[in-house]
C-alpha cells in the first residue's frame, strides 16, 4: 500500500491550499483514513479523519482547524483531499496521509506546507 501526498507549499497567511493523497489501492478498502500534521518542535496531531468505505458523510476536524479545513475522498480516483482556507502560520507542518488496512497503518512521506505571516 503507498499513500502520496501533494498540494504543499508556501502561501501568505489568509490564504489556501488543497492537499491530495493518491493510494495505491481502491480507498474503500481503508478502515479509515486521516490527515496529521507535525509542526516544527512539536508531536504530530490529528488534523481531520473521514469515513470508511462509501461512508463519505462522517468527518471529525481537530478544533483548531474547524470551519477552515474540509476532508473529501474521491473513490473513484482512490484519492483524499484536505481544502484548507484562512490558513494561519500555526498551520505551518509537514502534512501526512494515513489510512489503516488489514489491521495495518499506512502513512505517505509528507507534504510541507508553510504559511507566512
């Protein structure tokens, strides 16, 4: 299973970005499937998680990036997303997709996003 993220980079505050996590296998096979994030000096933490199979109504958003960041998946692509809006400069990290199989986590290597005062 390989999970690849992209969409990172360096935005203004205020700004946007949409994170993308291709898998290498149909994502309705996923027990669940999340964002974390890993800022600088800091533990990585849950950003969003979303449903698993065809569930795609359930998401669950970490306080601090409620009202600003929408999960998505896109099974017909094998794809998740992360919209985030009004990003802030806290919202600087290193982004990371997971998904759980087979009683087995997967992550991707990561997408740096870094938001500038």
């Amino acid at each position: 299973v390989q999970l690849v993220e992209s969409g990172g980079g360096l935005v203004q505050a205020g700004g946007s970005l949409r994170l993308s996590c291709a898998a290498s296998l149909s994502i309705r096979v996923f027990d669940w499937m999340a964002w974390y994030r890993q800022g600088p000096g800091k533990q990585r933490e849950l950003v969003a998680n979303i449903g698993s199979g065809g569930n795609t109504n359930y998401a669950n958003y970490a306080d601090s990036v409620k009202g600003r960041f929408t999960i998505s998946r896109d099974n017909a692509k094998n794809t998740m997303y992360l919209q985030m809006n009004m990003l802030k400069p806290e919202d600087t990290a290193v982004y990371y997709c997971a998904a759980a199989y087979a009683l087995t986590a997967y992550w991707g290597q990561g997408t740096q996003v870094t938001v500038s005062s």
